[in-house]
C-alpha cells in the first residue's frame, strides 16, 4: 500500500516520503481501516518536526483522524465491524497513522460514522468534537447562560468548542486572529468576536478588558484555550469568581502561565483537558449526544479544504503557517 512516512525531524515538506509499504496487520483490540478520508491537525505537523511528545520512532506514518470502512480486525474484537463505515483515532503511537491507504486504529476508539456526514467530514469531525465535549461538559459542565471564552477560535477544536457552547445555551466569545476568521466563527454562531495578537486587541485594548467588557465586569465563566502562551495567560485575567480556565492545549509553543495567588483570590480553577481513557460506554453516549446535536442543526462539520493524497506535505504546510480555518483534511479519492 501507499503511505507517507517521516523519515527525520524538520518541516513536513522536508522529511516526508511516499513510499510502498506492506499492509499493516492488527494486533490485539485492534482493527485495520481502509482509509477514506484523514483529518489534519498542528500535532501532524508537531510529529514531523519531532517535537509531540507521542511521536513515535521512525520512520512512521503520521495522521491522527480518520474515516472509512473496517476491513480486518484482531484478536477480541467483534468481526461484526468488518465492513463497518467508521471515524476515530488511529494508531499514530505506533506508526500506523492515517496518512496510508489503510491504517491500525483500537476498536475502542473507533465509532460509527453519523448518517449525515460523508466521508471528510467525519474524519474531521471526532477529535475535535470529543475535546469540545470533554473540556466543556465532563470537565467544565458548562452551563445555559454562562459566558464561554474560545481562544484560537477559528481552528479545528476552537470552531468545535464555539458550536457546542452555543448549542449548550453559553454566550459564546470568540478569540481569533484576523478579520477572516473573524467572519468564520460568526457563521458558527459565536455571539462576540476578538481580534487579537497575543495579549492585545488590534484596537489597542488589553484582552482581558476588551472580555471583562463584554460581559459587563462580571468576567467570563469558562475560557476554552487551546492556545496557551501569552494569550492563554492574558485571558485568565477575565475569568469571573469560581470561573475555570480549561487547559486544552499548546499551540502558541508553550502553555499559559498561571497566577496561582490570583487563582486563590477569586476562587478560580485550572482545567486539564485529554480526551482520551474513556470506558466505551461513555465513548457511545457522547457519540449519541453529538449525533443528536447533528441531527438538530445544532453543530456542522467545519472542514474547509480538501487535498488529494499526494499532497499531504503542502496541506501540512499550511497547517504550519497558520493558514488553515476549520479542519482540512486529505481526501483518498483525489
């Protein structure tokens, strides 16, 4: 089969090959998935450049999300999968990431794709949704009503977070980079939008005011921050009393600084966020819940871009460069 592989540690367009590789067999827990549609995301690029911390030994295939059809399964599993349409997470720890014809995924992780999503919306979709869900509902209990900050707004778990804040009834306020993504997450339905460069508006105001102002003083109840850095540690100053910051992840290169005196005062928390170790049942019931949100027209799949398979090194670059709105992904059928 055909799969790319990162064969150092640089820039995706650097140290990736396309190579022929035999197919590979799944162990135990496990099944193979003929690969219809992968998603992209920073940890891709991260992987590439040797810096993830779950990036395997190479050489490897990279690629976390993806959808297709189950066409062999290991010891344990229930052979009902075989021919199963389904999204999930691959075996990218190993090496057998989604950037192949077919890769290894656990069972466990992998689930049924919605009626109503085609192919590269679903694999798209999983990831993303399921931090959403974890952060704001089993970590956060987000509720109608409260006021929701989501930094990095217009990317993949951003636009994710934004939807299924508005569809919990939270007032949604926004964080993005520029004009267009501005735009991008008021058609997601986000209520309030920021333009901001680290800590500061590009009207010149302090991002934390520009928040305490939008919610006249009282102070954001949850700030959703994929970003970190600077801006993830400008942004808890505009949490209000009891409010949490959930610590979803690094993509400015750093996690936020934390006050902790000031996290004291105002009896704020600090939320870790890993969608990850969760029983099946509980992978099922969010998976029910999120269909039911589909179903409704509450959240929609957010994949902007799709590339053919010989492009994945320039979809990568330009997950790098901090081009991309919503999810790309890499479409199998070209």
């Amino acid at each position: 089969m055909r799969a790319w592989q990162v064969h150092g540690a640089g820039e995706p367009v650097d140290v990736l090959r396309l190579v022929e590789r035999e197919l590979p067999n799944p162990g135990p827990d496990q099944v193979r998935i003929k690969v219809a549609a992968a998603g992209i995301g920073l940890p891709d690029v991260l992987m590439c450049r040797g810096t993830y911390p779950l990036t395997p030994a190479l050489p490897f295939t990279p690629g976390q999300e993806l959808a297709g059809t189950v066409t062999a399964v290991g010891p344990g599993v229930d052979s009902s999968l075989l021919g199963a349409r389904v999204m999930g997470v691959s075996d990218f720890m190993n090496g057998n990431g989604s950037f192949a014809e077919e890769a290894l995924a656990l069972a466990n992780s992998a689930v049924r794709v919605p009626a109503a999503l085609d192919d590269c919306a679903a694999a798209g979709f999983w990831i993303p949704n399921v931090t959403a869900w974890t952060g704001l509902v089993d970590r956060g209990h987000l509720q109608a009503g409260q006021a929701l900050v989501v930094l990095g707004a217009a990317g993949g778990s951003g636009i994710a977070a934004v939807q299924l804040g508005k569809a919990l009834g939270a007032g949604v306020l926004a964080v993005v980079g520029d004009a267009s993504r501005a735009e991008f997450c008021r058609s997601f339905g986000a209520d309030h939008v920021f333009v901001a460069h680290d800590d500061t508006l590009t009207d010149g105001r302090p991002l934390a005011q520009a928040l305490c102002e939008a919610t006249d003083w009282r102070g954001a109840d949850m700030v959703y921050d994929p970003v970190g850095g600077v801006q993830g540690s400008s942004a808890m100053g505009a949490l209000a009393r009891n409010g949490q910051h959930l610590a979803v992840g690094f993509a400015s290169g750093s996690w936020p600084k934390v006050d902790v005196a000031m996290m004291a005062v105002t009896n704020t928390s600090l939320v870790g966020v890993l969608a990850v170790g969760e029983s099946r049942e509980h992978v099922e019931t969010v998976l029910a819940s999120l269909t039911g949100l589909i179903e409704k027209g509450a959240i929609r799949d957010s994949v902007q871009a799709r590339f053919a398979f010989d492009d994945v090194p320039e979809a990568l670059t330009r997950v790098a460069a901090r081009q991309a709105l919503g999810k790309y992904v890499i479409d199998m059928r070209g």
